[in-house]
C-alpha cells in the first residue's frame, strides 16, 4: 500500500510563510499559526515597501553596495548579490499575485527614497500599507491553494527528532488539546523578537518563539546580537507602538530636538536619511538626555489618506494630526538580523529543520538591516524554499526518537520584567556591566520560561561581541553615536 505523501509543515502565517507554501507546491503544505483568523503577522504592520533596482539608472550593484554598507560589510556578500539580484522579478511575482502596487499615471511604478538607499528604489502598495496588501494578496492564493492546509489557533511547542532529523511537530491548541503531526520537513517561519522588548514596532506574537523551539532542538544560531532598532515610532504608551515609517523623511519630513532644531545636523552626510542604526542611536540619546526628539512631517504635501494613510490613522487614534502638528518620538525594537542558522535554501544545521524570513539568518543583512530589504527577503527567500521543499524526499526512518521541547512559557508579571531588562541593557546603546547584570538575571531565572532562557542565549552574544558593530553598540567599546 503507498503511504501518504507526509507534508511539509510551515509555521507561520507572514509573507515568509506564505511564499515558502505557495512555491512549494506539488508537495503538500500544512500552514500552522497562532492566531485563529491567521492575522498577527509583523508582515501585516510593515508600512515600508519593497527595495528594487528598478528605477532609471539604477541597478542591482547599486543596491547591493548600499545593503552591505548598512550591513557594516558584516553581511554574506553572495547572499546580498542574490537578494538585490532577486528583486525585480520579485516584485514581478508579486504583481501577479494581486499585489496591487502604487504606480503613476504612466503606470510605472512610483519609487520612494528610504535610509540607507542612495536612489528611489521602494515599491509601495497602498502607500504605507504595503506589508497589508502582501498579506491579502498571498492569503487570497494560500486560501486556493488545493496543495496548502491552514490551521491557525495553534501553537507549536516541541520538535520531533527522529534519527538526527527533524521529523515532525507537537502543536497545542486554545483548549490545550495536543496534536503531532508527522512532517517531510518543518520550516520555521516565525519572524522574529522585537516582543521581547518593552517597546517594539513588532506584534506581541514576534516574541521569538520559533527561534526558541530551534535553539532547545540544538539547531545552531547566527548573529543574535544583532537587533535593529526603528528610530521613529510614535511616543505613546504602551508596548507595541505605532511606527512612523521612515519614507516619511524620503517625503520631506525632518528631525529636530525638543526647540525644533534639526536632530542630525552634521552627524551623518545622509542627515535625516542616514542609516537607521545611527539614527535610532541618536534619538536615544535625545530621548535619554530628557528633551525628547519629534519628528515633523508637516511640510509633506499630497493627500495623507493616500500616501500615509496607517500614520495619519494611528496618530488620529492618539489624537494627532500629523498634518499640523510635529510627533513625539522614540525608537522601538524593530528587527533581529540574527536567527536560526540557514544557508541560502533556509536549510538550518539540523536536517529537516528550515527557516525563512526574520526567523532566519543567511546573513544578508549582516549588521544591520537596510530599509525595506525585510519583505524582499521574506519573499524572495519563501519562494526559494518553497522551490527546494517541492522536490525533497519525505523523511525516511522509524528509529529513536524524541521531542524537543520548548517549554513552560513565563508569567504575564514575569515576562514583562524581562522586557524592561533588555530595553534596558539591550537597547541601542549597550555597555559591558549592564549586559553582564541582565544576563546573570537571565541565567539565574532560566527555569521560569523558555523567554528567559532564549533572553540569556541573545545576551550572551551581545556580550561576546566586544566591539561596536552595526546595530550592536557598544558604548564602552568605541560606539560610533
Ligand atoms: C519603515 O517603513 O520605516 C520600516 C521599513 C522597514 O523596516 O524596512
């Protein structure tokens, strides 16, 4: 009798998920994630777009040299080739599947400026919506997809190993109900950590969950010290804070101290467009010196409920008028350019086990991620994947086995501590005593939650790496601020 072909198991509903499922057809997926409805995905939130060399005059090279310059050149220099290479006809894929991109009356594609790009090369859709729209149009075809099962409303918890391998999931769902599924392959597509901090541009979902789950299966990590943080979200209460996307200032919009000075002057030759390390560093500055720092957009013309209309709806929600007024600020945890350890196919260390996206380093992003190469990457890499996971051979054996496990997870009080602890220690600007401090905290309470623990692993990086590099500063060792 033939057995069933086992499918592959993707976790993640982002745009990773759903690339690496789609391109994996013929073979047959099954899409886990936590949320019932498959929303809470950072994909959904990210108002910038698509970063392509498609614009006059421009050119993959150009946008290659720009990527490994906000890298801090720590990036994996064939990885950057492909991704810059990749993206045109990426955005081209996109297209196709309904991603309505925002274009001209000639019907080119109209091209923003974000930091770090030395030319206009971001495709939008919807304007500050582009990461909404990518989420729709993917969701449209994974829903017709005969080949993609969606299951939301679970949680992934432990990891089967069979012979070496990973061989399959245990998921649990909002009833506490256990279900093991038997998988050709699992990718981990579960972005990334921003949640971890109390202040974050990221969903209270991108707490690191999938890169917790590969650390205790024993896969190796890369670079977990690097964590980008956006130097403008909106200085509200609370945890996850409205973002103000950078191509606010590719419009016009500027900078300035608490008496409407420019922030940047004379700290960078990109000024206000500078790469976003060195601009998050200086708004934590200005923030930690107690003047705050605002960003004024009001000289930005055009209609706002086209161009903007996700900052014009949430500086509403909190009774600002972006038109009129400047906006206070404050940097946020953004983006872990760190991850599970994978080569270009998202293959990690441990055979059977992948991931894609943010949940992912192949080092393309190296120190320090360059605006808008976030979606590229999640699409770019998801396609490539899924493309791999077509032709793999079902897992094979019936050996030992045995779960890995991720663990209880921490307290609502306890979880909320250490979110303190590393906006604290390991924000924008870090230093030896503190990071040595908050990692003994970590390493004492590792019992408590598989959060403290992965916490302790992201610390010790951040220790390991003495000097100043990228989005890692290092205040004792020399932090360019
Ligand atoms: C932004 O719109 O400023 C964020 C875009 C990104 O993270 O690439």
């Amino acid at each position: 009798m033939r057995r069933a072909r086992r499918p592959v198991v993707v976790i993640g509903s982002g745009v990773a998920g759903m690339a690496t499922a789609l391109a994996a057809a013929p073979a047959p997926v099954r899409l886990l994630c936590r949320a019932a409805d498959g929303s809470g995905s950072a994909s959904a939130l990210a108002q910038g777009g698509i970063a392509a060399a498609l614009g006059d005059g421009d050119g993959s090279g150009a946008h290659a040299r720009d990527t490994l310059e906000a890298g801090a050149n720590h990036n994996d220099v064939a990885a950057v080739r492909w991704l810059c290479a990749a993206a045109p006809d990426t955005v081209a894929w996109l297209a196709a599947q309904g991603v309505a991109f925002d274009r001209g009356p000639d019907g080119r594609l109209q091209l923003g400026r974000e930091g770090g790009h030395g030319a206009h090369r971001i495709a939008h859709a919807g304007g500050d919506a582009t990461g909404a729209a990518l989420v729709r149009a993917l969701r449209a075809q994974v829903q017709t997809a005969a080949h993609v099962q969606w299951r939301g409303g679970v949680d992934a918890e432990a990891l089967l190993l069979r012979d070496g391998r990973v061989a399959g999931v245990r998921v649990r769902d909002g009833q506490g109900r256990h279900e093991e599924i038997e998988a050709a392959a699992v990718v981990l597509a579960t972005g990334g950590i921003g949640a971890l901090w109390a202040h974050t541009s990221n969903p209270p979902g991108a707490d690191g969950a999938g890169l917790a789950l590969a650390l205790a299966a024993g896969a190796a990590a890369r670079d977990l010290e690097f964590v980008q943080f956006h130097p403008t979200a909106l200085a509200v209460e609370g945890h996850s804070l409205p973002l103000l996307t950078e191509a606010l200032r590719g419009a016009g919009a500027r900078l300035v101290d608490s008496t409407g000075e420019p922030l940047m002057r004379d700290l960078h030759p990109l000024g206000d467009l500078a790469p976003r390390d060195v601009v998050a560093r200086r708004v934590w500055q200005a923030c930690r010196q107690g003047g705050g720092a605002w960003l004024d957009a009001t000289s930005i013309e055009g209609d706002w409920r086209v161009r903007f209309p996700t900052v014009l709806a949430a500086c509403r929600a909190h009774g600002l008028d972006p038109r009129r007024e400047r906006l206070p600020i404050t940097p946020v945890a953004h983006f872990h350019m760190g991850g599970v350890a994978t080569d270009l196919d998202g293959r990690s260390s441990l055979p059977g086990l992948y991931a894609v996206g943010e949940a992912a380093c192949n080092g393309v992003h190296g120190a320090n991620r360059l605006a808008s190469n976030s979606l590229l990457e999640a699409v770019a890499g998801g396609r490539r994947l899924g493309a791999v996971l077509a032709a793999a051979a079902p897992a094979a054996g019936q050996g030992v086995h045995r779960w890995a496990e991720r663990g209880v997870s921490l307290s609502p009080e306890s979880l909320s501590a250490l979110r303190g602890l590393l906006w604290r220690a390991a924000g924008p600007v870090r230093e030896a005593v503190a990071l040595r401090d908050a990692w003994r905290v970590c390493a004492a309470a590792a019992d408590a939650g598989w959060q403290m623990r992965l916490a302790k692993a992201l610390l010790r990086a951040m220790r390991l790496r003495r000097r100043s590099l990228g989005a890692h500063c290092r205040e004792d060792r020399g932090c360019p601020m």
